[in-house]
C-alpha cells in the first residue's frame, strides 16, 4: 500500500491525514461539508491508482464513507471505536480531529489497525430495518405505559392487561376514560391511543418486511430451521450481527458482542455483584431473550436445564442462559455456512 491515510468522521466535515509511503509526499486537511458528493470529488485526486487504503472508526457514518471509498477502487478498513481508542495509550495532550486521522494512519501503516467487519449493502439495509422496528416496538411499550400511569395517577380503576388488545377492550377503555378522568386526562388517552394505532400499523408493515428479508437470507432460513425457539426476525438478527465467515475467533467473542456476557468490577478486595455488559446492538439481546424465553415450554428441548437454572437463580437468568447458548450454536452454525449465505436467493 504506497499511500496510507486516515479519515476522521464528523457531522460537518471529514478530516484526513495520508501518506505516500514511496515518495514521502503528505496531505493533510479537511473534506467540508461531509457528503457524498463533496467526498466523491475528494477522491477524484487517486483516480487510476489501485495502491490506496484508508482506515476510518465505525462510528455513526462510517456506510457512506466505506461505499464512497469502495466505488472509487480504495480498499477502506473500518476501525473498532474502543480498540483504536486503547491502542492510543494515555492521552499525553489533547484529543483533536488532526491528531485522530493521524492515528487511524499510523495505525493501518503498521498494521496493528483493529479491523471491524463490513457487512454487505443487503445485510447493512436488513439491520436498518430491524433497528427500526426495535424502535416502533420500544414505542410501543412506552404509550401503553403511559395510559395505565394516567388512570393510576387520576386514581381511576386499574386496567387489566388485555386492555389495549381487542375493539372491545379499546371501547370499553374510552367509556372508562371519560368517567374517570378529567378533561386532560382524557385528552393523554386520546392522544396515546392514536399514537399506538399508527404505531401498530407501520409495525406491521414492517414485519412483513422482515419476514420476506429473512425467507430471501439462506443464513437467517438455516438458523430459524435449526435451533429452536428462533424465528425469522431473531434469525435475521443474528445472521446480520453474527454473520461473515471467521468473524469471531470463538463463540465466547461472540457471547460478548451481542453483550450478554457478565461483567465485575473488583478493587481493593471488594467485588461488586456482576451484571450485563449491555454492549452491542440492543435489538439483538432483545431477540435473543425472547428466544430464550421460549425454553419455560415443557416441550422445549433445553426445558430441564432453563428449569435447574429458574429455579436457582430467577426466569431472567434462566432465559438469559439460554440465550448465550443460542449465540454460541449461532456463531458455529454461521461459520460453517460462510459468507455465500448471507447474499439474498
């Protein structure tokens, strides 16, 4: 690689820092406003050359950068975040965007830059559906809670949990807001439910969405077939999360990818109880709780071992075990179909 080069992301300008390892020819500066069209034009400066990589952190805008860099022929390494931040060191002076380019390069050109992988354009547009439907269903939850804590807080009788599920409860939901509650009150109710409608409504769209994106995904039809309690949207998850072949070096990485790995901080002789890293995509330990949710069935084939856990340490942890295991079945079931499995048939 002739020329190295490191690219510092930020909302209003991307900042550079490259080197030709042959000549000693540097080029620092800034690209403003940070797009697409001012970068392609940036780029223009290597057309022809087959030689130049640049390294960048996988933070927010990293997908168009990574595509604006792979159509003008640059091979383009995404950084870990907090691996690149490590392998700085204690910080000696302040942390600008001149000296982060710097470092991305120097990091690449010794070839100790820790490398994240990058996913496909149909896996990148998968998980932006799935982060998005994380979203309407968190939502969801929020405007349902909001409607039982304004008959709670106006001292009106308590709902009962099917409440909001059926035309009859809904009519039933109203006639009791407008006995019980005052005119803001009632207002809040009207409110949320109309928000939960239109919620429900791009909810289920999308959800078909994502069954068709996971029927289409040969890794995400394998997962669902294979192990149990996972469906297609949790399939989907885990093949666009967990997919590419060789990504983790062990099932254990992956355990603590997904943040389901429990973590204690000890000092000085006292040692604190452990508790969730909750690092990674938080749609994928929601699924991934869901599914191991599913293993209190009697019929499940992992019920004896959920039931041991329960009933020594609580239904969570027994759930939360079982979706650890499901990650390390995921993570070898992944490696063995490679990456042909997550192009769409």
């Amino acid at each position: 690689m002739p020329i190295v080069g490191g690219l510092d992301i930020h909302r209003k300008q991307l900042t550079f820092d490259y080197l030709d390892t042959e000549t000693g020819e540097a080029g620092r500066g800034q690209v403003s406003p940070a797009d697409r069209a001012h970068l392609r034009a940036w780029l223009a400066r290597f057309a022809g050359r087959d030689d130049v990589a640049f390294a960048l952190e996988g933070c927010t805008g990293w997908r168009y950068v990574a595509g604006e860099l792979a159509a003008a022929g640059i091979a383009a390494h995404v950084a870990e975040p907090a691996d690149t931040a490590f392998a700085r060191g204690r910080k000696r002076h302040a942390k600008t965007d001149k000296t982060d380019s710097r470092h991305l390069r120097v990091l690449l050109e010794q070839g100790r830059l820790p490398e994240c992988w990058i996913p496909p354009e149909q896996v990148l547009e998968c998980r932006a559906l799935l982060e998005t439907y994380h979203d309407l269903r968190r939502e969801h939850t929020a405007w349902v809670q909001r409607i039982h804590a304004v008959f709670f807080h106006q001292g009106a009788p308590a709902l009962g949990e099917g409440a909001l599920r059926t035309e009859a409860a809904l009519a039933a939901l109203r006639q009791a807001a407008a006995v019980h509650l005052s005119p803001a009150g009632q207002l809040q109710v009207a409110t949320a439910l109309d928000m939960l409608a239109a919620t429900e409504a791009r909810m289920d769209m999308l959800r078909l969405q994502l069954l068709h994106a996971a029927r289409r995904l040969p890794a995400a039809a394998v997962l669902a077939d294979r192990l149990y309690g996972v469906g297609p949207v949790c399939a989907l998850a885990l093949a666009c999360w967990l997919g590419g072949a060789g990504r983790f070096s062990s099932s254990r990485k992956a355990v603590r990818f997904a943040g389901l790995d429990v973590t204690v901080y000890s000092s000085d002789g006292k040692r604190s109880p452990g508790h969730l890293s909750r690092q990674g995509p938080e749609i994928l330990r929601w699924v991934l709780y869901e599914a191991g949710k599913t293993h209190a069935r009697a019929s499940a084939p992992g019920h004896a071992y959920y039931a041991a856990v329960k009933d020594r340490t609580g239904g969570k942890l027994a759930a939360l075990s079982q979706a650890r295991k499901i990650v390390r079945q995921a993570c070898h079931i992944l490696d063995e179909l490679g990456d042909g499995a997550l192009t769409a048939s």
